[in-house]
C-alpha cells in the first residue's frame, strides 16, 4: 500500500461511491459536508479546510494504484501535533486490515516526514469498527464528549484519541 496526494479529478470517483448512504455520511464527515457528496461541495471543503486549517487530502492505494482509502491530514505547529479527520476505506475492502494498514502510513507520514510529537483523531462512539481499528494501532482515548451530535434520533458521543510518537 502507498499514500500520495488526493488528485480530484482522479479519485473523485471512487470516494462518492463509498458514501452513499446518510448514516456513511454523517460517520465520515459529521453533516459538515451536504449529502449526498458532490464533487462541487466535497472539493469546496477541502478547500476551505486547507486554507482554514492547512488540511491535506491524500488517498492509500494499492501497488497497482487502485485507489483504497481517503484522509486528510493537518498539523498545528503552535502545539507540534498533527490531525487526522474524515478517513474512509472502500466498503469492498473493510474488515480486511486495510485500515490499519493505510492508518500506520498516515502515522508514519505523520511523525516521520512532519515530526509531530503527537497525532489526534475524533471518531463517533456509535462508530465501533472504526474506533476498534483506531485502538488496535496504538490510538487511545482521551476524552469523550457525550451526546454532541445528532442524528436523526439519536445523540452520538465524539471520542478524542491520540497516538504519541514511540
């Protein structure tokens, strides 16, 4: 597996493709892009994220370049600590160890190549598969924010983690 920059007119098509579902889309982004994605309103947040919060788009591939995974990825540099949000793998290859696999590549990306000291993340608790996955990779829980988000007719907790470098 490999990460590299997010090409928008390259891989634009694979990532709407793996959210089309609302219960998917509130998961991945927390409502903060409109569903169902476009390509106009996904491109016009990523923008805004990296001018806002110097966000970067990058996707995890196969070594053939077939295109398995998105995050984006900021670092503060105030608090030298480094921000992984809106990560999704191709539903096709869930369950595979293909997260954790494009996830210690972020890491690795993240305190080798950017030197953070520290790596954080957010998951919803109602998103137990991804929590998990985060755990099983050195993730651990910070904090939790209880009944932050709504959905439909439940209340959804946001979990801090973070990851320190070894």
């Amino acid at each position: 597996m490999r990460i590299r920059p997010y090409i928008e007119s390259k891989d634009y098509e694979y990532i709407e493709k793996w959210i089309d579902d609302e219960k998917i889309h509130a998961l991945w982004c927390a409502n903060l892009i409109p569903y169902p994605v476009t390509r106009e309103n996904l491109h016009a947040f990523l923008e805004k994220n990296a001018m806002e919060w110097t966000d970067s788009a990058y996707v995890a591939t196969e070594n053939d370049g077939k295109i398995i995974g998105f995050f984006c990825y900021s670092v503060n540099v105030d608090d030298n600590t480094g921000f992984l949000k809106f990560v999704i793998i191709d539903r096709n290859k869930r369950g595979a160890g293909y997260g954790k696999e494009m996830l210690k590549l972020a890491i690795q990306y993240a305190f080798d190549i950017t030197g953070v000291k520290l790596v954080q993340l957010n998951v919803f608790d109602e998103n137990i598969v991804a929590k998990h996955c985060y755990e099983k990779i050195g993730f651990i829980e910070e904090n939790m924010t209880k009944n932050i988000f709504p959905y439909k007719n439940e209340l959804w907790s946001r979990c801090h983690m973070v990851i320190s470098k070894r």
